[in-house]
C-alpha cells in the first residue's frame, strides 16, 4: 500500500438523468401521469412492477406497496390500479426505442438496460433453440428496478477492506434489494480515485449488466473513478480474462459471481497478480459457504473480507465486516453504509 494525499480532480464520466427522468422517459402515458400524482421520494424506490391485468406494484422504502388510480398508497391489491396491455407494451416499446430486435441478447437474458443503470427485468413465452433460449415472446411482466448513486456510501467500509500488504480480497454478501451494487460501485470510485492515505489504483470492471456504470454507448454514466476501465454487457468470466490481458488491471471488479466459469477466471485473474472485489447474492457467510459452485472457492482461503449487507435499517446496512477466516471486524454499529 503507497499512501497518497493527492486527490484527482477530473472525472471520466457523463453525468446521466436523475432515475425520476429516466425511468418516467419509459412509462406508457397513463403510468407517468399517475406517477406525477404520487409524492414520491424517487431515493426511496427501489422497483416498479409491471404485470399485465395484476396492480402497479412499487416496492418503496423498503416495503411493497399499491397505487389507486388517484395516485394514492395502498396497502390493497384490488384498490389498486390494473396494469393494462396497452401500458404494458407502451412501456417496452419506449424502453427498447422502438427497436427491440436491437435488444435481443439482453431480451434473451431476461432484462433491457437503460441509461444511468436501471433495469428491467421481462418475463413471457420463452423461444428456444437447440436447448437455449434464443428469446422472449408475449412479454407479460416487467420489472423496472432503479438504480441508486450514493457517493460516500462506502466511507465507512473501505478502510476495512485493506491490510498491511494493501487492499485485500473481498466478497460483499447480500440479499436482493439491499444495495450491494451501490455499494459495489462507491467502492470502485474510491479506489480507483483514491482517497487519504490510499493511492488510486486502476480498476477493470465487468458490467455484464450494465448496472455499476450506467453506460450508453460504452460510455458510464455513473462516477467510477478516474483509474476505472468497463467492459460494459460481457460475459463475467470471458470479461475477466480480456481485461488482464489487455488493461494490466490491479483490481477486477464483477457484480453476481456464481457460474464455475467466474470462479475459474477468478482465480486465473488473481494467479496473473489482480486483486478481486466481487458481489454474492446470499444472507450470510454461513449461506453462501453451503452453495456448491461457491464453497469450493471460499475453501481455498481467496477471500480475505467479507462484507455482509442486509436492510433491517435501510438499504446498505452493513451488518458485519469479517476476515478470511470469519472472524468479524466490524459489526453494523460501528460501519454503517
């Protein structure tokens, strides 16, 4: 670890529309003039769903609620407006520009990126193919979920993330909806920007989902950091590999490991000298330790922090940081996200 006090003072970054913009851009017309009677504090929302003649659905501080057609809360699904077909293909027709064949691969993954990072999960018949699913048909669900830029949010967490020989292996835990990737990314700013008494170092993500950078057009909307290089909608374990050989990354960054594929490109990343931070969908080390394709990487001592979220006090509580060993840390009082 090189100590600095200097700080970077330009940033790599277009700055994209507040989720309120965005995220109204793509609304079918009856759904963003209900939305514009709703008092919403669009930090709080988390998720809009979509589904065809079920009730408009947010999951709102963190908790699930309905809107009337007056644009009122409700705790009852049948006061609440229904969700018709026409809103429905409106809202995916707007959110794929008119051309969703030009979104095809990512239709084929379940989900449609927008500018800034949101995203938006699909549901329908699904085509197959030799096996494969090759896309979806009659899309009856979306699920629009709202990404959230909280710069400082990691303050508390990155001072733990280092030892004595510099920034350690890290794992963040978390369950859905309790902000891992915005953690993630605050994470990947600071280091990369570097901070008192850490130097900046350069940074590789895989943004397979285009999540932690916002791109468009390969560009990030969301701040990374100065030192940061996205390869942005490839494939995790494919994304790994290309950055090492043509980035000389100091840490990769992915977001959702999972397939043995990411574990291997981990581990060939790590070989080649390249420190890891990366996301784990799971409520605790102990869960995550019971999953096959991730217990045989945590049993060969990689890691040597684990984050643990959760969203008993809001998403990004951080319940607990811990070593390589499952000794912890930190607990939540003392690093609040």
């Amino acid at each position: 670890m090189q100590p600095t006090n200097s700080q970077p003072k330009t940033e790599s970054y277009q700055v994209s529309p507040p989720p309120q913009e965005a995220i109204s851009a793509i609304l079918s017309l009856p759904l963003r003039q209900l939305l514009k009677k709703v008092n919403l504090d669009w930090k709080e929302l988390q998720e809009i769903r979509l589904s065809q003649a079920r009730p408009l659905t947010l999951w709102y501080r963190g908790r699930e609620t309905f809107l009337t057609e007056d644009g009122y809360e409700t705790g009852s699904p049948k006061s609440a407006h229904q969700v018709t077909a026409q809103e429905l293909r409106e809202t995916l027709e707007f959110a794929g520009a008119y051309s969703l064949y030009a979104y095809e691969d990512e239709i084929r993954q379940g989900y449609l990126t927008l500018p800034g990072g949101h995203r938006i999960g699909v549901t329908g018949k699904a085509v197959t193919e030799n096996g494969q699913v090759k896309t979806l048909r009659y899309i009856t669900s979306l699920n629009i979920r709202v990404a959230h830029e909280v710069k400082g949010c990691a303050d508390a967490v990155l001072p733990w993330l280092y030892s004595s020989e510099g920034l350690c292996h890290t794992l963040l835990i978390s369950p859905p909806r309790c902000g891992k990737t915005t953690l993630l990314r605050d994470l990947i700013r600071q280091i990369s920007n570097g901070r008192t008494g850490f130097r900046g170092m350069r940074v590789g993500v895989v943004d397979e989902r285009s999540e932690i950078g916002g791109s468009h057009l390969g560009v990030p909307g969301l701040d990374v950091g100065v030192r940061t290089d996205i390869l942005d909608g490839c494939p995790k374990a494919e994304g790994m590999m290309m950055l090492v050989r043509s980035m000389s990354p100091e840490l990769i960054a992915v977001d959702e490991i999972g397939g043995n594929a990411d574990m291997e490109a981990m581990e060939n990343a790590i070989s080649c000298g390249c420190r890891i931070l990366a996301t784990v969908h799971g409520s605790s080390l102990e869960e995550i330790r019971q999953k096959p394709l991730v217990s045989g990487l945590l049993q060969t001592g990689i890691f040597e922090r684990f984050v643990v979220l959760d969203a008993r006090h809001g998403p990004g509580t951080v319940r607990a940081i811990l070593d390589g060993k499952g000794k912890i840390l930190c607990s939540k009082s003392q690093a609040p996200a």
